[in-house]
C-alpha cells in the first residue's frame, strides 16, 4: 500500500542534532546486555528517588481528585507555593500570575521562547552550554549565537560578551547559572550587569535556574532581584527530584502573562495534574529537609571526585559550584574526547559524556561527569579510570 | 528597578488568539462566586474520573518505580501495549518502533509538524477545526489553510476539496476523525482516497484519531489500515479518560522515526513516568469494561441532546457519530452566537461554546455544545434554555 512514501524533513532538524551521549547509552545498554556492570555518570539524573512525602501527597491526590484538566497556568495553590518559595528563600517577592506551571522547564523554555523570538533572531548563548536550548531556539526560527567562553568567566557570559557580541538581529540573552555542563555560577553582581547590558539593548533577558538549590557552600540568588522584566526558568526536576514527573515553571514579565498563557493553552492545554498535586508537598519543611540532606551528599560527591579526577590527569580549573557535574579537561589524557568517552566505556566500564554534547568550543578536549551515583560508585569508577589510562594515581 | 522593561512581542503571537470560550468560562466562574449554579457544557472534558484500575496502576507504581525520565519515546512496555491495540482493535499490524508516547497529543501535534513543516508551508485544514491545531502550525511558522466545509462533506474535508486547494506551498492535509466540534467522521473509503490524493501531490496526511473509541453505532477503522506513510495521534485523554494526566501517542512513518526521537529528546526529554505506568492499565480488559460502559453512556447523552436541541430550534443537521461534541446552528435564536452564547450562560446558567473558536466560516450561527454532564444535568440546561428562548418547546 505504501507505493511512494513521501519524505520531506523541515530545514530544522539539519540544526538538531541527536545527542552524542545517545551513542554511549546505546553502547552502555549492548554492554549490560552482556552482562557488564556498567557505572553511568552521563546522565544529568540523580540516584535519589522523589521524596516520600511528594510520592504520598500524589497518591493521596490519585485518590481525593479526578485529575482533570488543570488552569493552563497551573494550579493557583501550586503558583502561590512558587511565589511564597520566592519570598522564602530569596526574599523576592512575586505575584503568583506571574508564574506558569509548565511541563518540565523544556515547555517553559518553549513558552519564553514562543512569545520572544521571531524567525531570525539571534539568542546570546554560553558554549560549553546544554544543548536543548539551542534546539529550541531552532524549532522556532531562532538562531542561537554560541559564545566560546573559558576558564576567565567561569564558563559563563558576562556583562561585557554579551555587550560585545549584540548584533542587530540579537532578541536574547540565556544564561544558566548554575551552568550545565560545567556547573559554574554567575555572581549576583554580574547578573545585575548582564541584566543592565541587556536592558541597554531592548533585549530580554532568560535566566535558567533549574540548577537552584543544588549549590555548595553557597546559595544562589535569583535573577528576578534584579528587575522585574526577566524571563526565569526552573524546575521540580533536580533539587526537588522529580525528574520523570515532567514539572517545572516559567516567571513572566507582566508584561508577557497574557500572552504565555494564551501559548501555554494551545501548546499545552494544561500541566499534569498528578504533578502538580505531587509538587504542594515539594515545599513542606520535612520534604526541604530531606533535599537538604541529598544536597549535602552531592556536595560530598563533588569534593571526592575533583581531587580523584584531577590525580587521574583530567584538569578541573573551576571548581563548580552548583549542579551536580564536572567538566574536565581531558586532553592531558587523550585528543579526542568522544573516541575517549567510548574508550572508558567499553574498557573501564564507565559511561560518561563527551563534550561535543555541548558546544563547538574545544568539544575534543572535554568530558563531562555526573556525580549521579553514591560515593562508594565513583569510587570504583575512579579506580576502573585508572586501571585503563597511562597516568595512573 | 524596572526602569525600562522591553516588550517585543513574537509576530506569530498576532495568529494565535486565545479562546473565546475563556471570556465565557471567566464570566462562568464570577457567576459562580456569586452563587449562581453553571451548567458546564462549554470544556471537552467529560465527568467521569479516571478508571480505577488506571489509578490503581499509577499508586502501585508510585510505590514501586523511581519515576525517573523514560526513553524520550517513552516506556517500550507501553509502546508495545499501544501496538497490539492496534492489533486487536483494528487489525491493523504497526511495529511499536513507530510509537511515540507524547505529553497529550498536543506534543505528538507539535513532533509531527515539528519534522516535517518549514516556514512558510501551509497546511490545510476543515474550517470548522479545532483551534490549537492551526495554533501549532503558527508555533512553527506554518500556514493553516482553513477550507470551509459544510453538511454537504459531513463537515469535513474530501480528497476532492484536498486536490482542488492543494498549492504550490502546500505541504500537509490535516483531518480528524471524529472531528472537533462536529463529532463526524469520514468514511473510511474517504480516508483511503484523501491519502492517495495527498500521496499524489507528494504530501504528507496527519489524521487525529483522538476521539477514536467515542463513537456510537459505528466503530472507527484508522487511517493507518491505508499506508505507512501517514501521521497519526491519538490520546489518553478521551476515550481513556485521563485528561489531566497529559498522554497521547504518535504512530510515525518509518522514514521519520529517528528524526521524531531527536526532536522529542530535545523538546520534551521524556513523556511523564507516572502516567505512563498509569496508561499501562488502559488496555486491561476490566479497564476496556469500563470505558464502554462509559461510551454507552454517551451515546444515550446525545440521543437525548438532538432532539431535545432541535426542539428548541437548533438546527443539527448532521447526526454527529463520535466525539462529545455538537455543534448546533443557533441562526433561528440567534444573529450573533457570541452574544448569544453570554446570555445563555448570564440568564440560564449554561455554559456553551461559541463558533468563533473554531474557524471564520459562518462562527456566528453556531455554538458547540459538549454533552460531559450526565442526563439530569442535560435536561436540566436544556429546560433553563427553553425558558429563555422565544421559541419554547
């Protein structure tokens, strides 16, 4: 019946790349298939499980509520959770109609993205930064302008790169602090740069922030601090462990609330209903204290492994601050990363990601670590490293 | 702080209007903080609460499984389940590689069009659609092109009306079947010709079989029975109940399935775990029980609803067949369904849907009314209306 299937590909996907680590699972799973013990430290996705009061609060909701369409902003009582845990923890205050509920920070970066961009505009964006976000840009006729950015910004952009680097058809900035994949945060003060070089050009600002809450020996502050015209993305899934739940939200600028809850009703009709439920729990004082005791075990992880990796050969010149990964400089090790990457795989057992992952600012030379695994797992992953590369501690 | 916020709004914003039925649905909602009862027959989702065994699935999976991201496909379980849906309900033998479990077929919308439109391409589409669907093709920077349709065509397109308005940009033909908010359906030697004529013209032909398993002295075949070249979505949301929860599916063409996996990677990262393990639960045979007990009553819903309508002087011409939904000319009662749909609501507490949702083709002489009240509730509206209508029965 399918005499002369037609196969046209829309120009975009020339721009949107599987990613590379994609292979390396790929190979990870024929190796487990095999029998092998595989340690992976590729996937931004922590051991840790949702937290049992989030789980009960859904199953109590599965129970009490029919899990109907919610409003396409969220549930009022979830927006006005966000908005206190604003005032809380950062002492910033914020109407909650100024909050999306959105499904995952991936809708909310399309909704932010949705009522910005116009087919051409350039976004300002970090390389090293996650790949997603160029592709976003990319689904919508956005050009995403990479910044090669070192070890003198912590891998970030700053006040004057984005100043020097603005172009006539620049609509956005997007900064991620802390940063994946290398972790890195953004001081408050430069934030206030950015925001004011950003201004300065009629452009809008996008802060990623789905990393908040995972920071050691620091806490971050948000970028909503710094004026009220900011779009900032963040998420139930890393500090509040709900990955596979698919929740996070979105801060409008009053000026956009109109116009990304028109978006979000066609895109998205509503958030599901099952996390929003799940997600009230997220701010109860016994949830907090069990994600601040996660937070001090991936802090724990992260001192181990710098000091390991480094006596292994890989170069760590900042330390991260938040997140939980590491992005090395292998080159001591190897010249090219993702034949490196396979090579720690297949004869260490060991999956991480190569840098090609995330930029074209010397992707061969870098690797990126995810302290995903409990101590004693990095461990015997430092120790199978070491067993295979020349240099050994 | 805000000294000078920037407001550049995307141009496709100008396309995508918000609903009419918010106005309607925001005067609902002060008439009931006022105290007045409303009558909701405006919202395409239906009383019932998910089934049971649905729910049972999704707690005893909250106790089991760590609700991790799945595979940006979703869970191959689940896939296969969809499959042999297929299989058993339609004949119709479909590898589960072309399964892609979606957030609500809202994503599954977006993935299709997502690999295959460029700016510029058009679509075309029955005028009157349901409204997001050209909403999405703007996201993308596609042209809906809306083809009026009458009783004359059940209200939906034909291969000949798909032949007569293909152009020279035209790139998809876009049919649901049962249709929103017409409840009809196209006949199934129809669908085998559209998709020739489509093939003919080098075309790809998306069919929204959402409402499949609504259906009432008929059973609906899919449109996959005609090739392996078509996009098909479908949903958790209708006939499975699980609105809220967020989860549909799209049968992909083989030619695009990588690319489908690499936009989903990118876009969603993965469709929500807990409804996943939930949707497992569809297809058990106590669950099957249930939903067609449910459909039954549906159908008892509308058998009441035509007539009692006609009575009042709607006019529904053509006896829709699937769906929730109908969509009633109002032009004996009314001039102006907007206005009308308001007075309704304002002097006989029922919530209906005016036209202009669904497209410009005659939007003032009609209303959609969605029968998701059980039968009291329906004569109840249906006697209110009677009281404020000239035209009593």
């Amino acid at each position: 019946m399918n005499d002369a299937p037609t196969f046209h590909l829309a120009a975009r996907m020339a721009h949107i790349a599987p990613f590379e680590v994609m292979e390396i699972q790929k190979l990870a799973r024929k190796l487990e298939a095999e029998g092998r013990d595989i340690i992976h430290l590729e996937i931004g996705e922590p051991d840790f499980r949702t937290p049992q009061p989030v789980v009960d609060a859904a199953k109590r909701a599965l129970d009490e509520q029919p899990m109907r369409y919610t409003s396409a902003m969220g549930l009022q009582a979830l927006r006005k959770a966000i908005a206190q845990f604003y005032a809380d923890r950062y002492g910033v205050e914020i109407s909650y109609r100024r909050i999306a509920v959105t499904a995952g920070s991936s809708a909310a970066l399309l909704l932010a993205f949705g009522v910005v961009l116009d087919a051409g505009d350039e976004v300002l964006l970090a390389d090293p930064s996650y790949p997603c976000n160029r592709h976003f840009m990319r689904t919508l006729g956005g050009v995403p302008k990479l910044i090669p950015v070192g070890t003198d910004t912590q891998y970030q952009l700053t006040a004057d790169l984005v100043s020097r680097n603005w172009g006539e058809r620049t609509r956005m900035a997007m900064v991620a602090s802390p940063s994946n994949p290398t972790g890195t945060l953004v001081a408050p003060e430069e934030v206030a740069r950015m925001t004011a070089a950003v201004r300065e050009k009629s452009g809008t600002l996008l802060m990623d922030e789905i990393y908040h809450g995972l920071t050691y020996g620091v806490d971050a502050r948000t970028a909503l601090e710094c004026g009220d015209d900011i779009f900032v993305i963040n998420s139930f899934s890393k500090y509040f462990h709900m990955t596979g739940w698919r929740l996070g939200w979105l801060v409008v600028p009053e000026a956009y609330e109109r116009q990304v809850e028109t978006l979000a009703q066609n895109l998205y009709i509503s958030p599901s209903a099952p996390a929003q439920h799940a997600a009230l729990a997220c701010f109860l004082r016994e949830t907090i204290a069990i994600l601040e005791q996660r937070r001090a075990e991936l802090a724990q992880r992260r001192d181990y492994l710098i000091p390991a990796l480094e006596s292994l050969g890989f170069r760590i010149p900042v330390v991260p601050q938040g997140a939980f990964y590491l992005y090395a400089d292998c080159s001591a090790l190897t010249g090219d990363s993702f034949a490196f990457a396979r090579d720690v795989l297949e004869r260490a057992g060991v999956a991480i990601t190569p840098g090609k992952d995330f930029g074209n600012n010397a992707p061969e030379r870098h690797i990126r670590i995810a302290y995903t695994q409990p101590i004693a797992r990095l461990k015997e992953a430092v120790a199978r490293i070491a067993a295979i590369t020349t240099r050994n501690p």
